[in-house]
C-alpha cells in the first residue's frame, strides 16, 4: 500500500511534532514536580524564590522583599523557619487589616553583588520594601569581592 505525497508529508509532520512536544512536556512535568518535592525542605518555588508562590498583591497589602545570603535563605531549616518567614509573623501581629507578605529573595553563597539583578529579576512581585540580611559572604580579607549572583544564572529565570 502506497502512501501518497500528502499523507507522507502528514504523517512526517506529526512525527516531527510529536517527537519534539512530548519530551518538553515531560521535562517540564518532572522539573514542577520536583520543584514541588523539594520547595518546602531544601528548594526554591517555580518562579526562583524560596517559600509560597505569592499572588497578586492586595490592596492596602504591605510586600518586603528580603534578600541576602544562605541565612536569609533559611539554609538548613523548612522556608517557614527561615528569617523573612518569622518577621513576616512579627509584622502580622502588629498591623490591622491588610497582611503584610516577606517574599524570601535569598540564596546560598549571595553576595552583596547580586542585589541589584534579583531585585530586577523580581520586580513584578510589587515589593513595597527591600531588607538587605548580608554580611559574612561578603567578608573576602584580601580576595577579591563576591560577584556571586546565581539566580541570575538560573534557567528558572
């Protein structure tokens, strides 16, 4: 049985498609899956950053963005552990109405160097207030600074 030019070029297009479309989406399945294992213990959320992937910010809402090193980050305890965890609690207790949020920005190994691109990197999260937690990775001596800045780098970005 023949296959006709049309029904060959058909068929040659849907295997090219197909072999393309179904590895992607199997990639991207497996990558929010695993984002999903490891977001509470030891990882970052889908968009790059450690803690609940926020919404739209509420009226009256008051968002910090905290940013600094693997202390901001929480490195070694659960994201609610973590430093802008705890002072997003502190700060609910005191305001009336509107919640305040702290979104977690910070990363292993961060250097000062690195603030300006993450706050570029996520500026869509409306933050009303930046709070820079750095210090101990900037401490070189005699070496030279920490130009450190891996979410930068990261393909989740």
């Amino acid at each position: 049985m023949a296959l006709t030019r049309r029904k060959f070029v058909v068929f040659a297009a849907v295997a090219v498609v197909l072999s393309v479309l179904v590895p992607l989406v199997v990639a991207l399945a497996a990558d929010l899956y695993l984002h999903r294992r490891a977001e509470r213990s030891a990882g970052l959320n889908r968009w790059g950053y450690r803690g609940p992937v926020v919404g739209r910010k509420q009226p009256g809402e008051l968002r910090v963005a905290m940013l600094g090193g693997s202390t901001a980050f929480g490195y070694g305890v659960t994201w609610d552990e973590a430093i802008p965890a705890l002072l997003e609690r502190r700060l609910n207790e005191q305001r009336s109405g509107a919640p305040a949020r702290v979104i977690n920005l910070g990363f292993n190994n961060e250097g000062a160097y690195s603030f300006l691109p993450t706050l570029q990197d996520f500026e869509y999260l409306d933050y009303d207030v930046v709070a820079l937690y750095e210090g101990y990775n900037d401490l070189s001596g005699d070496q030279a600074p920490n130009p450190r800045a891996l979410p930068e780098a990261s393909a989740t970005l």
